[in-house]
C-alpha cells in the first residue's frame, strides 16, 4: 500500500522543520564562537584608531608567553600614546623575564612607558619593570628581590628506604645532572652554580645600567631581599610613590602626552578551552549529529596548550610561618 497524500505532507513538514532548527543551531553556534571572539580575543578593535594611554597587565608568574610578547608588540604599532605596565609579580623563569624586558625596551623606543606596581614587583616581575621608562609603586609595595634561583628535588633518602635505585648509563659525568635519585655531585653542584652565578652578573648589570646605580648602590639591593616602595626610593629602586594617577600626571607633565586621554585595557585573549566553549560546542554539534564538527571541537579542547616553569628562575617567594 503506498502512503496517503497527508502522510506525505506530514513528512515533508518535518524534515523541513527539523532543517530549520538544524540550521538555527548552526547559526547559534557560529554567533557565539564570533561573540567569544570579539569579548575575549584582545583588546577592542576602536583602541587602534583613537589616541589613548594603553594599560598592560603583567601579573602572576612571567613565562614569556606568546600571547603576552604579542600584545606588546600590537601596542607598539597601535595609535596608543603611551603605556602603562600594571605589575603584581612575583617573577618566573630567568629568559621570560628577560622577553618580556626585551620587548618593552623596544616599546619604549616608539611610546613612553612607566611601571606601575601594585602588590610586587619582585625578581623577573622587577626585571619587567625596569624596562619601562619610570616606575611608580605604593608605599607598602614590594620590589626588588634581585637574584636567581635553581631548585632541584633529591629523593636519594627515600629511595634508599625503600629499597630502589635506578640505574644509568650516560656519555659524561655532567649529563643529566643533577639526578633527582642521587646526591649531587661537587662538579654538578659546581657547574649550577657557574649557571646562576652568569645569571645572576646579567641580572645584577641590568638594574646598574637602568636605575643608574654605582657600583656602591647596587651592592645595598643585590642581596635577593625585597623592599617596600618607600625603602625602594632612595635606594633608586624605584621613582615615585603613588599609583596609576601619578603615573599619568609623570606622562603628561614630562614626556608631553595629552592630557585626560582615555585609559584602555589590552589584554591577551582567553583560553577557549578555559571559558569551556569547545567542550561546550562539541556537545551541542554531538547532540545534533554533526559527529565530525564535534570531534574537531574536542580535540581542540584537548590540544590546548599548558605550561610549567623550568630551567632557573628568578622569583621570589614569600616566607611560609608554621
């Protein structure tokens, strides 16, 4: 028996019914991904073409990241009269420090910057300041913190408890050393040191050449202690108290720019895969059955990068109380 003219009908209503909500998903999907694009992909495309003082935010642990070296970068080709550097740092590794101070050298050669430091300044969050062209801190501030560490885990005693030992054969003593399953030997202890030591000259040279330091001056704050901003002032560590406000009226009054320009953020994009878009749009392509765009849309969320610290840093790290 053929099916009835109505049922016919029906059926057709339904694929078109079910095409247009398949089509309206789509179109949800693609609204949102351009929303997220334009919220969190950077800074406001209007902050290029209108003069105003751009606000860089360098906080939490410095690695040197992409994302950050590119911001900065942007800003030096924007209409941006001048910079403001928002620090709250404790530092991070010793070569993103030294990126990140590469970059705002070169930024400062097109556009005034002056840091301005909330909480801390310290180790590479100072070797980030110290790149702009002034900095200005709070009186409770903390900057400073001028060295470099290397850390390095020993589980030699542990393992001897236990009753394991790992075994190895390598091309030289050095190779590989230190090894966390052995106590470190004087060469390797040694040529760490050389490591930091060589650091720690760069380091130690860079505040000299930038604060303007004799060779007295510098020995009174290389000693990786941290001092707050009003100990830092005369110790030519940093060249004003005071916060963003006086930082502006020290742009305005000394490098020329125009007064009540706007103050706008520029920020790095956020992480898809941290605001949980891609998972998010994977489940709803699924549920439609566009089981390919799903699939794509999870392992972009799988994919998404992480990092960790390595190799020396310079950080500081508050004193733990028992």
């Amino acid at each position: 028996m053929s099916p009835s003219s109505d049922y016919l009908i029906d059926r057709r209503r339904l694929r078109r019914k079910l095409s247009f909500w398949r089509l309206a998903a789509i179109a949800a999907i693609a609204a949102a991904a351009l929303f997220a694009i334009l919220r969190y992909g950077g800074p406001d495309p209007t902050t290029k073409l209108v003069p105003h003082i751009a606000r860089l935010s360098i906080q939490g642990l410095i690695t040197g990241d992409s994302d950050t070296i590119d911001l900065i970068k942007s800003i030096g080709d924007s209409r941006a009269s001048a910079v403001l550097l928002d620090i709250d740092s404790p530092g991070g590794t010793t070569t993103g420090a030294e990126k990140i101070y590469d970059e705002v050298r070169r930024l400062a050669a097109k556009k005034p910057v002056v840091a301005v430091v909330g909480t801390l300044a310290a180790s590479g969050g100072y070797i980030a300041a110290i790149g702009a062209d002034a900095i200005v801190a709070r009186g409770n501030s903390l900057v400073g913190s001028i060295g470099v560490l290397f850390q390095y885990p020993n589980f030699h005693k542990a393992m001897e408890t236990v009753g394991v030992k790992v075994e190895e054969v390598k091309s030289s003593p050095l190779k590989a050393a230190p090894n966390p399953f052995e106590p470190a030997s004087e060469a390797a202890r040694a040529a760490i040191a050389d490591l930091v030591g060589d650091s720690f000259t760069w380091f130690k040279e860079l505040v000299k050449e930038r604060r303007n330091l004799d060779d007295a001056e510098l020995a009174k704050v290389v000693d990786g202690r941290v001092f707050t901003g009003r100990q830092g002032v005369p110790l030519k560590l940093v060249d004003m108290i005071g916060g963003e406000r006086e930082a502006i009226e020290w742009l305005e009054t000394t490098k020329g720019v125009a007064k009540k320009l706007p103050v706008r953020d520029w920020k790095k994009p956020r992480s898809f895969e941290r605001l949980g878009l891609l998972d998010s749009a994977a489940s709803v392509a699924r549920t439609l059955g566009f089981a390919s765009l799903a699939g794509l849309l999870e392992q972009g969320a799988r994919t998404a990068a992480t990092g960790m610290l390595d190799g020396m840093v310079a950080i500081w790290q508050a004193p733990s109380s028992n």
